[in-house]
C-alpha cells in the first residue's frame, strides 16, 4: 500500500492512502489537461470564496496522483510531496 505524504510550507503533514498502486500525470501531457480541466471545473464549482488562491494553484499544479481509486491528488511546488511504502519508507519524491 502506498500513500502520498504531503508536507506543506508551514511544517503540516498530511497523508493520502494511494492504494497498491497509483500514476503520476505530469504537466505538459494530454491526459494532464484533461484531468486538470475536470478536478478545477468541480472545485471551482463548489468553492465561492478565495477563487484567486484556486487559480494560483491551478497555475503551479505540476502534476496528478492518480490513486488506485481514482481520486486525484495535485502536486505544488511549494509543497513537500513523498510517495511512502506501507513500511514508511520513502519510495517516491514528487
């Protein structure tokens, strides 16, 4: 089992369970653009406040994790971002 450990600028640590197995969607591919369009479109759609911050991230999202589930998970570069092994050691920097 994997899981995405996200470490953000003021030290938080979130986890996200992956799955046995997850993809990486890099900027720059089709299928990027056409998960990037989806996953904004819904958030944009239920947030009404702080739309500028969204846009700020929707601009500097680098990539996707797709997990095994489908759920996608987006990528900052101001973030910390590992891919842990159920072990928790580090199998992946992102």
């Amino acid at each position: 089992m994997y899981t995405l450990r996200r470490i953000l600028e003021d030290d938080a640590v979130i986890n996200f369970g992956l799955g046995s197995s997850y993809t990486v969607i890099r900027k720059g591919s089709e299928r990027f653009e056409e998960i990037s369009k989806d996953y904004w479109g819904k958030i944009y759609k239920d947030v009404k406040d702080s739309k500028l911050n969204l846009r700020v991230a929707e601009r500097d999202n680098e990539a996707f994790i797709v997990a095994e589930d489908g759920t996608n998970h987006f990528i900052l570069p101001w973030q910390r971002n590992y891919v842990m092994t159920d072990s928790g050691k580090t199998f992946e920097r992102l």
